[in-house]
C-alpha cells in the first residue's frame, strides 16, 4: 500500500512533466544560466579560480532545487490537487516519499547536465571517481530534496512563500551542501583524497537518515490543518 | 491560583536576587581562579563563554522538545515555551560566537575561522534566526512552519556537540571539559559557578519571555470577544 501510493504519486507527477515539461527545462535554463555566471566571474583569460568548480556545481544544484521545489508545489496550490491527495485515503507518509522521489528524481536529471558543463567550463576532472561523485550527488540530493519537500508542501498554505522557502531551507540544508561541497573537492584533489570524500559520503548518509526519518515522522501533524 | 500566583511571583523575584548576586560575585571568583599555563588572561573569558553555550543548549532542547509536543499534542503552552526558547537560543548564541570570537582574536589570530565547530555553531545560529523570521512574517500558519524548524535545529545540534570529537579542528574537545575536574579543581568550580548562573539568568528569561506571550494570547482572546 505504501510503495503503491509513492509510486503512484511520483507516476501522476512524472506524467504531468512528461506532457508539459515546464519544471524541467526551467530548471535546467536556470542551473545552466547559474554556471554561465559563475564562469564569466570566475573564469579569467582562460584559467578558472583555483577549487571554484565544486563549489559551483553544488551553488547551481541548490538554487534550481528551490525553484523546482517551489514550482513543484505551486503546480498542486493552483488546483487545490494537494488538498486533494491529501484526504485520499492513503497513508500520508507515502504522498510525501512520492513527491520526494519526484523532486529527487528531476534534480538528478539536472545534476546530468551539469557536471559536464561544470568539468567543461571550470577545466575540473570530475569523472575520475564516477561512483563517488554519483554517490555525493545523490546523497546530497536527497538531504536538500528531504528538507525542501517537507517545507514547501506546508508553505502551500502560506502567503510569501517564495520568500519564506529558502529562509526555512537553507540554514538547516547547509550542512549538506558543506559535506557535497569538501567531498567533491576532495576528490578533485591530486591525487584523489578517497578517505576524506567516504568521511562526507558517510556524514551525508547520517544527515539523510536524520532529515528523511524527521520529515516522514512530522509530515502527517503537520500537514493536518 | 491568585496564591499560586503570588508565590510564584515571589520565588522569581527571590531567584532574580540570587541570580543578580552571582552575576556580581562571578568577576571575583573569576579573578582569583588559577590562571590557564599557555593562555594566562585570554584564558578568563573562558569562564563566561562554556556558561553561554550550556545556556544555549538548555534553550535548544527545550525549543525542540516544546516544539514536538506542540506537534503532536496541540498543546498552545508547549509551542510558547518553544518560541521563548528560540529567541533566547538566538541571543545566547549571538553571545557565544562573540564571546568566542574575542577569544580566537587573541588564542589564534583571528576573529573567525571556516573551522568546524565554529560553522557548525554559526549555522545553529542561522537556524533560529531563520525560527524567528518564519514566526514574525509567515502570517497565518507561521507557527508549524517554526515548529519544524525547531525540530530540525535541534536535530542538527549534536552535529555540532560531536563535530570537535569527528574532525581535527583548532577548537578545543570536549574531552577538555570532562577532564577539568581533576587537572584542576578551582577551575572547574569557577566554572560550574558561571555555568550555573548563566542556567538561572536562562530560566528567568524564559518565564518572563513566556508570560508574555500568555498575556498576547490573553488579549488577542479579548479582542476577538469584544468584537464577536
């Protein structure tokens, strides 16, 4: 019934998104619009700062985070469809993971796009560790995604919550982008740190457990009006 | 209730006292600790700086604590002490990082540094700030919303308890503390002293700060009745 009502969730979402797109290519232009600055700041004759690319690439997944996130949620306000889910008769927790892998998922497609362009434009050999950087990223993800999905589906009922949803996720998703941050450097060191990169990879999965078992235990009294 | 009351009334105003007088005798007791071997005066403010953050962490569990009880029992008293709570985590930990900061200047050279205690204890900070604007301009709802914000800042707290003993970082462990007691008593006693007089000024604050927002609920209650 759980798994069933999750995928079902994410199911109607991905069809939505497959039909219009708008979530995903607006997200993308902004990311990559997002990089492009960051280039034409800190890319000088050629050469870029020194460890700006990790940096970058975590800023950029961030930002088009919390637009995605708020675009997600504005989708389900604008035909009361969340008000909706939410009195169906499903276990509440499971609209959540749905909306979550949802997030995740479009987050992750992304993040696709932008490492190469990130490695291109910032001259950083991402791919030498894949499986690391895979695993920083998606870990990183979820964290963000955990926090942020749990925040915009209560600030649907609010007035200003453009404003109020970075103010709400950014202090307490901070320490995620931190780990993503330095794990990603030290990976981009010479030679690769593989020590320090598992020490963020295992902090990043002690934060994803904490976030992800808070939101699934506060969603249900917080969602209840 | 008029004599619970009164004599609560009177025990704040006797706990005021005795907070006053600490606050008074903390200098002196400061002073004549034994001066640290490496640091020697730097060293004092020491004594004002663990007390902040025992206060704030005081603040912190019972912001979090207040706010999973509002969230799961409703109850308006639980979400009060929640909010007095986060304003007092906000302005002790404004005290601490300052406090901590004058110390670096002078221990390390420098006012700040991207070390990890020191970023950790900063986000904490950030996270109720973050508390305070949702409560004041979210409008209505507001109170969930900070609810889960507390919850979270208290979960992230002990990341920043343990994130001396998980990194090599400059600030100290905190082993240091617990070994204090036997390295050197009369230090350790001037501390506990501070500490304990920070944890009394702490809970006065937190009745007052409470009490007033009962009577905000008071009178908002009063309007609504006048009107209806």
């Amino acid at each position: 019934m759980f798994v069933k009502t999750a995928l079902l969730v994410l199911k109607k979402d991905f069809t939505i998104e497959a039909k219009s797109g708008e979530i995903l290519y607006t997200t993308l232009f902004f990311a990559v619009s997002c990089v492009l600055i960051f280039a034409m700041a800190f890319v000088k004759e050629g050469e870029p700062v020194d460890g700006a690319g990790a940096g970058i690439l975590w800023i950029a997944v961030f930002f088009a985070g919390n637009l995605a996130l708020g675009r997600t949620f504005e989708r389900e306000r604008y035909a009361e469809t969340l008000r909706a889910l939410l009195l169906a008769p499903a276990p509440r927790p499971a609209i959540y993971v749905g909306k979550l892998l949802g997030i995740v998922l479009l987050l992750l497609l992304t993040e696709l796009v932008l490492v190469p362009i990130v490695a291109f434009l910032f001259h950083v050999a991402l791919f030498t560790r894949p499986l690391f950087l895979a695993a920083l990223l998606v870990l990183g993800t979820i964290g963000f995604a955990s926090v942020g999905t749990l925040f915009a589906a209560m600030l649907v009922r609010t007035r200003a919550r453009d404003v109020m949803l970075p103010i709400l996720l950014y202090p307490i998703t901070i320490p995620v982008i931190i780990a993503g941050l330095l794990g990603t450097s030290a990976l981009l060191q010479s030679p690769v740190d593989e020590p320090m990169a598992i020490l963020w990879i295992a902090l990043l999965i002690c934060f994803d457990a904490v976030f992800v078992t808070l939101a699934l235990w506060m969603f249900e009294p917080l969602m209840t009006e | 209730m008029g004599q619970v009351g009164d004599m609560m009334n009177k025990a704040f105003w006797v706990l005021a006292a005795v907070t006053a007088l600490m606050f008074a005798y903390a200098p002196v007791a400061i002073a004549g600790a034994p001066y640290e071997s490496t640091m020697l005066l730097v060293q004092k403010i020491f004594y004002f700086h663990f007390s902040t953050w025992m206060a704030l962490t005081a603040a912190v569990v019972i912001c979090g604590t207040g706010s999973a009880i509002y969230l799961f029992k409703g109850s308006a008293t639980a979400d009060r002490l929640a909010f007095a709570a986060a304003e007092l985590t906000v302005v002790f930990g404004a005290f601490g990082l300052v406090s901590g900061s004058l110390w670096a200047r002078k221990a390390w050279g420098h006012w700040w540094q991207w070390d990890n205690r020191l970023t950790m204890a900063l986000l904490l900070e950030l996270v109720f700030i973050g508390y305070l604007l949702v409560r004041k301009y979210g409008g209505p709802g507001a109170e969930k919303l900070s609810t889960a914000m507390g919850i979270f800042g208290a979960a992230t707290a002990p990341f920043v308890y343990k994130s001396v003993d998980w990194w090599r970082t400059i600030h100290p462990k905190t082993s240091v503390m617990r070994s204090l007691g036997t390295t050197s008593p009369e230090m350790w006693r001037v501390v506990w002293f501070c500490t304990f007089a920070f944890l009394l000024l702490f809970t006065l604050l937190l009745v007052v700060r409470v009490h007033l927002e009962e009577r905000r609920a008071e009178l908002d209650r009063l309007y609504l009745e006048a009107e209806g």
